[in-house]
C-alpha cells in the first residue's frame, strides 16, 4: 500500500502534529521501559533539525474522559526531553486556549508535548469538533504511531482527515516491515503463533494459512488443536468449544498448501509452579494428571530444520509459559534459531505483540531479528489482514 512519507517534505517554519506512542510503561510513578519514547526519536529529530514547530500529542492508559493526574503526560514529556538531549516544553491540555496559546510560543526546532489526548471523552468518539480543535494548532499531520492505528479516534484519523498527513520513520518502517512479512514476501515463508487460546487469534490463524507455507503452533492453544484431533491432553489448558474450529482451520490449511506443524512432543508437569519436577513425552502419551506447559525438543528440531530453507518469518506468541521456568526452553531455543538464520542474511524475521516482544527479550535476541514491533493490537489486526484506520488515513 502506498502511503506518504517525510521523503522531500518541507517543513521549516511549519507547525507539525506528531502523533506519538507515549503510552509506556509506569511503575510507583518511574518509567520502567524508554523504548516507545527511543523509538520516536528519529522522526522528532528530524523534523526539528529541519525547522519544524513539533507539537506531539498521544494517549495515556484510560483515563476515560476524565483527568486524572497520575495519567498525565507531564512526566513523559520530560522523559522525552531527556532522552533527545533538549528542552520539551509541556502543555496542560491538548486543545483550547492553554494547548493554543503554548503552540504560538514555540520557535522553529523547538518541541511541544500537549496532555494526554484521552482526558477528553471525544478522542475515542472520533468527535469531529475536537478532531478540527487538534487541526487548528497545526499545518501538517504526521502519524508515527502505528500501535494505535488500529482505533479510529480523533488524534489517529478524525485529524488526518482535516491536514496534509504523513507517515513518520517509526509508521515507516513498521509498515515497510510488515510489507515484507506478509504483504510482498520473499518465499518460503513461516509464522510462528503462540498464546493461550485459539479464539483469540482465530482471524489470525485464518488469515494465515491463505498467506504462509509454514504455521508453526505452539503455546496453550495448540492442545486445543491435538485435542480436536482425539489426543488426550490430560489437564493442559485447551478449548474444548473450540474443536470444530481448529479441524476447519487445518482443513483450509491443508486446501491452501500451508503446511501446519503441531508439537509432536511436549514438557509437561503435574503443577504449574516455578521449576517443578518435569517430564518430556510424545503428545500422545501425556499423563492424564499432568499439563502441557511447553513444546518438547523434538518439536523444536523439527521446526529448526525447516529454517535453512526459510525465507521470510513472521512471530506472534511465545510457544510455552516462558515466564516460569523451565517452560521458557522451547521459545528461546527457537528465537535462538531464528536470530542466527537471521545474521547469516538468508532469513527475514518480523515479530511484535507484548508477549512476543518480552520473550524475544528473555531469549537475549530482541535486536537480532529482522524487526520488531512495540504494537500490540495494531501488530495483531494487521496480520489479520484487517484494515488499519490509521494507516489508510495515510495512503497516497
């Protein structure tokens, strides 16, 4: 999909709305993880070195409509400011006088963070007077958040619609890498879909058998797929409403030549505690007072051999409880994997969603892979093949 970018834009002297991702996390008031406000960087700094009047504007948690002090942005903005190396100034309120009159302060080069957009019950109404409230403080629209792209609100699309609007480098390279993963692929491709339950990827799974030659399932939800098969899975956790629909979905797999790769083995355990004593069985034979809490090594060496032939995958979901040891073997080994087929050059490798993301982390390959993105329901809608009210707000 075309869309516009920053390429040969001129911005000096113009006033520019930014709308960021400064959702991030907070903990007893500190900020516990920069990468969201790392990650804009680039696109702030250029449109500043550039001359530009940058005003950004983002969400914060949910405050829903109200304001709330310990949801403000005030904190971020300094955040932000220390993070490029310069003053940020900070407006209480994103439109109306104070958010006006802050914006008429500001010289070419200089950096605005209005107050989070969700103190107004209108931003997630899409209210088209507070979308004209955001046009009026600027003269161009620039979109660098693609984790809310996928909510049709006032600051990512009512705006958009009322200014010249762009793509940011951050939107840019989330949407140039998703491309490559699923849009315009190199082939063979593969993905990887973890999780606890089928019903909450059921569009994605859908989506991707049409799309790849390889699905990888792991993760809770693939013992509801070994369950619909008339595999007994003892007390895994699995959907047992949800059998008819995981037998369609290795049908339209079969019919569309995707190939679908089940644990064949498994680690399993009698309680899900930390470290408990632990076993690895055939699928088929798991007892039935114990749990599948993570795909076996033969499952892994499978997967891995398939690699070498790869050439684009895409990741969502972590394949075992990874959170608790030693459930976390089965994930890092195969981030391990990709990682390596991914330096060696032959190998595209995107991944995003939450847990996705703090997996790859764990593993030690976070900055390893070919990208990765920080949204989560935009990242999970887009590999649903959905349209992403944002990003079409953009299309040239």
């Amino acid at each position: 999909m075309p869309f516009r970018t920053l390429d040969g834009l001129d911005v000096s002297g113009k006033r520019v709305l930014l709308r960021a991702d400064l959702n991030v996390p907070v903990r007893d008031g500190r900020i516990t993880d920069l990468t969201r406000i790392e990650r804009l960087t680039p696109t702030i700094k250029e449109l500043s070195d550039k001359g530009a009047k940058v005003i950004v504007c983002s969400h914060f948690d949910r405050p829903k409509g109200k304001r709330v002090p310990e949801m403000s942005l005030g904190p971020v903005a300094v955040a932000l400011g220390q993070v490029l190396g310069k003053q940020v100034r900070f407006a209480e309120d994103c439109t109306g006088v104070i958010a006006e009159q802050s914006v008429m302060r500001l010289n070419p080069g200089e950096v605005l963070v209005l107050e989070n957009t969700r103190f107004h019950a209108a931003e997630e109404k899409n209210d088209p007077a507070f979308a004209k409230d955001l046009a009026k403080l600027a003269d161009i629209y620039v979109n660098d958040a693609f984790s809310a792209a996928h909510r049709a609100h006032a600051s990512t699309e009512g705006v958009a619609r009322l200014l010249p609007a762009y793509a940011g480098r951050l939107m840019q390279a989330e949407l140039e890498a998703l491309d490559a993963a699923l849009g315009n692929p190199a082939r063979p491709v593969a993905a990887i879909v973890g999780g606890a339950k089928v019903s909450t990827k059921l569009e994605l799974l859908g989506n991707l058998v049409g799309r790849v030659n390889l699905l990888v399932i792991g993760g809770a939800m693939a013992n509801t797929f070994l369950a619909a098969q008339g595999i007994a899975v003892g007390k895994s956790l699995q959907e047992a409403e949800m059998h008819d629909t995981a037998r369609e979905i290795l049908a339209q797999a079969a019919k569309a030549e995707c190939e679908v790769l089940l644990p064949t083995d498994a680690v399993v355990a009698t309680e899900f505690v930390p470290n408990p004593p632990t076993q690895v069985v055939p699928v088929d034979a798991v007892p039935a007072d114990a749990m599948i809490l993570d795909i076996g090594p033969a499952t892994v060496t499978a997967f891995e051999q398939r690699l070498p032939a790869l050439r684009t995958l895409v990741w969502n979901g972590p394949v075992g409880a990874f959170e608790t040891p030693p459930f976390d073997a089965a994930t890092v080994a195969l981030a391990k994997a990709v990682a390596e087929a991914t330096a060696k050059g032959g190998l595209r490798s995107v991944a995003g969603g939450g847990d996705t993301v703090s997996a790859l982390r764990h593993a030690g390959v976070l900055d390893k892979m070919s990208y990765v993105s920080t949204a989560g329901g935009a990242f999970l809608e887009w590999l649903e093949g959905k349209t992403l009210p944002g990003v079409a707000a953009l299309e040239a």
